[in-house]
C-alpha cells in the first residue's frame, strides 16, 4: 500500500475531515480542524475540495517517509516543514518523491500545522467521517492520534502543478487576540456588573487548553445561578463555572451541559484561538447575529476572490 509512513507522530497528530455531524443525539460530537481556515487553504493547494482528510499536528514533531510519489502542502502556525532536511515554504505545495523524508518542527508560538496531500488520506469513515476524536475512541486510524510505524494511504498525484497562497490571503495569527462574542440566551443570569467585566477583562490562556475547549484565567464572572439542566453545546460557547473562569468550548467539546453560558464565540475567532499557547491572553467584544454572519458572509466572499498562483515544484 502507498502512502506516507509515520516515523515519529509528533505530541499529537490526528486525521481530520471537515467534521461528524447529525450524531448528537448518540453523543458523538463533531471533531474536525481547530483551524478550519489552514485545512481549507492546505487542501486547495494540493487541488482537493475543501474537507478532505488531512492531518492536524498540534504542537509539531512529526516524520513520515514518503512511499509514494505525491504532491505535499502545510499551513497554519508558525512549525517549520522540511523535506529531506531542507527547509521549504508553507502556504504552498510541493512534490515529494518515494523515499523522500518530510518533518514538520515544534511550534514556537502558534501550535496548530495542517498537512495535507494530492486526493486526500484514503482512510475509511466512521459515522459518516473520518475525523479523529480521542476521547470518544472514534475516526483516523484507530480512533487515536498517530503512532510510529502507521501508514497514511493515498494515491499517486497526477501531474498537476504546484500552487502558492500569496501572503496578502494568509491567516494572520497573533498572541493577543480579541474573540467576537454572540450573548446568549442565558446572558440575564449575569448582571449587568458581570457582563461588563467579561467584556472588559484580560484572560490569560492556561494550560488547560485542548481540543475540547481553551480555560481562560482573568477577572472573576459571577452569575446568578450556578448551573443549569443539562442542554445541547454548540462550538464556542462560552461556560462560565463555578470558580467564575470562562472555558471556550471547541471541536471536541461535550454533546451536553449544565454550566450557564454567557454567549457563544464566533467560529472565524475560535480558529485564531486554538492557535495559542498558554500565556497568551484573550479580549471578548460583543456582536450581534447578524453582524455575526456579516462577518462569515464576507470571510466566504473574500475566501473565493482569492487567486491561488501556480508556481516551481
């Protein structure tokens, strides 16, 4: 079988889909990229329709041997690629030949890298995806993260040619970030008080930061009740517990909960979110729905005007 072999899987290196979704009602939640913007990006420029399964590496570490011929992009944080010891570009593609050693170095500030490959990994879907959720033992290979020795399946490339993201239409990632918040419908339970210190606080990312959701330290909220009946959780509520500390909840979240939340993040920012490390510090700003989906309306716009350029293997 062709593919890649894994030689060292890094910390933690999961194959990712664009998510599993329609499987709350069994407890399965929705995985996926933390990042979904670079996945897109590093599927596009090996010519893949956005979604395909590629690999999320958090934190960077990983060698694999090429045992095919193949075309190779890796975007998101800021983890150096090589190819046989030689540094080379991210945000574009690159051919890799059988016997070729490619390794994704450790991530200084932003933690998530995505490689991804000509036709995407050929890995068999589970409950309608391939995505990797640990804690659920579900998706990837064996519902875990990458170990040596595994082999990631996929065809040879054709002879398409290399591409390259021009860094104008690069996500632009920082260590201090602001998060757009949509308040909820649980936001009476916090005062007035409160919620003008959530907004104008300074959190601190700790480091019980995973992809079920990032802990934040700062100002302390208080709501007027200290839980609620257990409820359905979307991606990027805000939890707000009893030590008053907020938890960001992500991709790998819980289908249910019984915290009360003060709003939900909007997805375009929990993406720069899961690229920090802990000591970097979080800014919340209210938004509305509809400047909400202003906001997705005009990052998808902006998404299709972007020109991919063809470029040198």
């Amino acid at each position: 079988m062709s593919g890649l072999l894994v030689m060292l899987p890094g910390m933690l290196s999961l194959l990712q889909d664009e998510g599993r979704f329609g499987y709350h009602r069994i407890g399965l939640t929705n995985g996926g990229p933390l990042d979904g913007r670079a996945m897109h990006w590093a599927n596009r420029l090996v010519h893949n329709p956005s979604g395909v399964t590629a690999l999320e590496v958090s934190f960077g570490g990983l060698e694999l041997e090429a045992r095919v011929d193949t075309l190779l992009s890796v975007t998101g944080g800021d983890a150096s690629l090589c190819i046989n010891a030689v540094e080379k570009e991210k945000w574009r593609s690159h051919k890799v030949a059988e016997g070729d050693l490619i390794s994704i170095g450790f991530a200084q500030a932003f933690c998530r890298s995505y490689l991804a490959v000509s036709g995407g990994f050929q890995i068999a879907p589970r409950f309608g995806s391939t995505a990797t959720v640990s804690r659920e033992g579900i998706g990837g290979l064996n519902g875990g993260k990458l170990e040596p020795g595994d082999l990631l399946a996929c065809e040879p490339a054709g002879a398409a040619p290399c591409l390259r993201l021009p860094e104008t239409d690069r996500p632009s990632y920082a260590r201090h970030i602001q998060l757009r918040v949509i308040p909820g419908y649980q936001d009476y339970r916090f005062s007035r008080l409160q919620q003008r210190r959530f907004f104008a606080g300074i959190y601190t990312v700790t480091d019980r930061a995973d992809r079920m959701g990032y802990r934040l330290q700062g100002p302390v909220i208080e709501c007027e009740i200290e839980g609620i009946l257990s409820e359905g959780i979307c991606q990027g509520a805000i939890q707000i517990p009893a030590d008053g500390q907020p938890i960001v909840l992500l991709n790998d979240r819980q289908t249910i909960g019984g915290y009360p939340k003060i709003g939900s993040a909007l997805s375009l920012d929990t993406a720069k979110l899961a690229q920090l490390m802990p000591g970097s510090t979080v800014r919340f700003e209210p938004i509305s729905p509809y400047a909400a989906h202003n906001a997705l309306h005009l990052e998808a716009s902006r998404t299709q005007r972007s020109v991919i350029e063809a470029c040198d293997a």
